[in-house]
C-alpha cells in the first residue's frame, strides 16, 4: 500500500509543478501562450480525427457519421495549427456575439417573465444587461479578452499547484490506513 501511495504523491506532485510552470509560462509569454493553446487544439483535433478515421476502419459498424467526424476534425485541425493567430483573433469577437446575443435574449426571457408572472424581473433583467455590455465590450476590444483569459488562466494555475503541493504535504503528514486490514 505504501509503494502505491507513494506513486500517487509522487503523480500528484509532478502536475502540480507542472501547472505552476505552465501558468508561470501564460503569465510571462502571454502573447505567445495563446497561440500555442490554438496549435495544442490543433493537434487534438487531428488525434480525434484518426481516432474516427479508425473507428470507421477497423470498428465494428461503418457509421457514416464517423467519416463526417474525421474530415470535420481533420479541417479544423489544420486551421487550427496553420492560422493560429487568426482563430486567435476571431475567437474572442466570437464571443462577444455569443456574450451580447445571449444578454438580449435574456433580457427580453425576464421582462416576459416579469410579465406572466406578475413582477418585476430586476435581477435576471440586470444581469442580462451586463453580459449583452461585456458582449459589446469584448466585440469592440477582443484582445483584451484574450489577455484576460491567458492572464486568469496563468494565476489559476499557479494558485492551483501551490495548493495541491499544500495538500501532498499535508497528507504526507498523515499515515496512509489500509481498511482492509485482516
């Protein structure tokens, strides 16, 4: 039981410090961090697509649906990896459309609420105006999105393996207990 438990810490450690590299890494390159994001996407499309392509071939049913699949992740993988400034780009306006769309919707979805049930919506209604306001802030400035995201990205993963290396010293204070004792 200790050799396993040892292994699980030793795992456990290995990710955590490589998490606070990697978010060291966003908050440092943060121009570049996005960009290899993009291409890492990249990549996992193309690895989904031979998994599909695969699945076709060598599965048990030839579902139609698995080709689709694979080209459709094979497109994006290569977009993916050979514009990666320009997805870069595009996402956060993306975004923004789906960020001020939705608000909208949701503030016409409270003031007909207000209205069958015989209130008033305030905050549905307020907080439905703020995300159609961050929708059109991130339209009208979308790298300031981008920053932002590689910037919460970059912290979180910094305060997350600092915790989890709290946490391994912590347990490591603790004796494991095998509950299958004889």
């Amino acid at each position: 039981m200790g050799s396993m438990w040892q292994d699980f810490s030793r795992n456990r450690i290995i990710v955590a410090i490589a998490g606070i590299i990697l978010g060291a890494v966003f908050l440092f390159f943060q121009s570049r961090a996005l960009d290899f994001l993009v291409w890492v996407m990249g990549i996992i499309a193309l690895v989904t697509a031979a998994g599909y392509a695969l699945t076709f071939a060598f599965g048990s049913t030839r579902n139609p649906g698995l080709i689709g699949a694979a080209i459709f992740s094979a497109l994006v993988g290569i977009l993916f990896i050979s514009v990666p400034m320009a997805i870069v780009d595009f996402l956060p306006f993306l975004i923004g459309i789906i960020l001020l769309v939705s608000g909208i919707t949701n503030l016409m979805r409270s003031f007909a609420a207000a209205g069958l049930f015989g209130g008033v919506a305030l905050a549905p209604a307020i907080i439905s105006v703020v995300i159609a306001v961050l929708g059109l802030l991130v339209i009208l400035r979308p790298g300031a999105l981008a920053d932002a995201v590689v910037l919460f990205m970059g912290i979180s993963l910094i305060v997350s393996g600092i915790f989890d290396i709290y946490l391994i010293i912590v347990d490591r204070r603790k004796q494991p207990v095998d509950i299958y004792v004889r």
